[in-house]
C-alpha cells in the first residue's frame, strides 16, 4: 500500500469528513462522537474543524493514498499544558502498513518541539487492538478511568508515553 504522511490542512475537510464517518460506522465506541449527529453536520462546520486541527496548539498528520483518499490520522493538542494524542484512526485496509507507527512519530516530534516530557490519551477499555498498539509504542497506564462520554456505564483508560528523560 502506498500513501504519503503530511501535515493535515484546513482545505483537507472533505477528505477529513469522509475518514471521520468511517471511523464512526467503523469503531463508534472509540471516539466522542455519534455516526447520526455527525452525519448532520453542514460543510461549514467541517472546514471549522479542519481548522482547528491545524491552531498553533494543534498537530493533525494523515496518511494520504495515491488517490488522496485518507487512510489514517492522528492529532495532538496541548490542553493546560499537556500533551493530549487525540482522533486517532487507521482505516482497515492501511492496518499493518506502518502508517500507525509513522502518524505517531508525528505527533511525537510536535509534543517535543513544544517542550511536552510527556504525551497523554485517553482509550476505550473496549478497543483491545488499540491498547496493544499504544503499550507496544511505550505508553503505559496510569490509573486513572473515566467515563466515556457517549457510553457512561464504560470507562476510557488514561495512558501516558514518556517523551525525554526529563
């Protein structure tokens, strides 16, 4: 499989919007939002979201296919100081390519750029594929849960990955 890693753009909203519905019909437990509301959404809000993904406290990295379909992203966003990996997702097809391990490397360099020891998430105790990535790639838990915010009777896990020494 072929795609190319690149910074997400404020003009990349459709391609956004279209990996965004996938990874809701796809993994719906994993993220913040519901397929019925999202699928509602008029243009205007998904080119505010696209730009907000690329705000000064943010990182958004894609995979690009050849045919500029989008097959994975992931974003960074610094919350009072933290480092938070956020919207991450690889299409099916792209699982196994590298693309995960490449995205994050991404979002790595940016919490480290900006001064971040450390980068957190948050993942459903239900997405046992995700965890395994995330503890493969140095994150570990640490202890803390809360509820999910679409499915409260399930907890999200909060993981941490050390980023320097310091």
């Amino acid at each position: 499989m072929r795609y190319t890693i690149r910074d997400g753009r404020p003009d990349d909203w459709a391609a956004a919007r279209a990996l965004r519905l996938e990874m809701l019909r796809n993994s719906p437990h994993a993220f913040g939002d519901r397929l019925e509301d999202v699928t509602a959404w008029d243009d205007e809000r998904w080119r505010v979201r696209s730009s907000s993904m690329t705000m000064p406290d943010s990182a958004w990295a894609v995979a690009v296919s050849d045919d500029g379909r989008f097959l994975g992203q992931m974003a960074g966003r610094d919350y009072f100081g933290e480092a938070w990996l956020l919207e991450v997702y690889v299409a099916p097809g792209a699982r196994g390519s590298g693309a995960a391990g490449r995205l994050l490397a991404e979002i790595e360099a940016w919490a480290a750029a900006r001064g971040h020891r450390r980068l957190y998430l948050d993942v459903s105790e239900r997405s046992t594929a995700a965890r395994r990535f995330y503890a493969r790639s140095g994150f570990v838990e640490t202890g803390k849960f809360s509820p999910h915010p679409l499915f409260p009777s399930e907890s999200e896990i909060e993981m941490v990955k050390q980023l320097t020494d310091n």
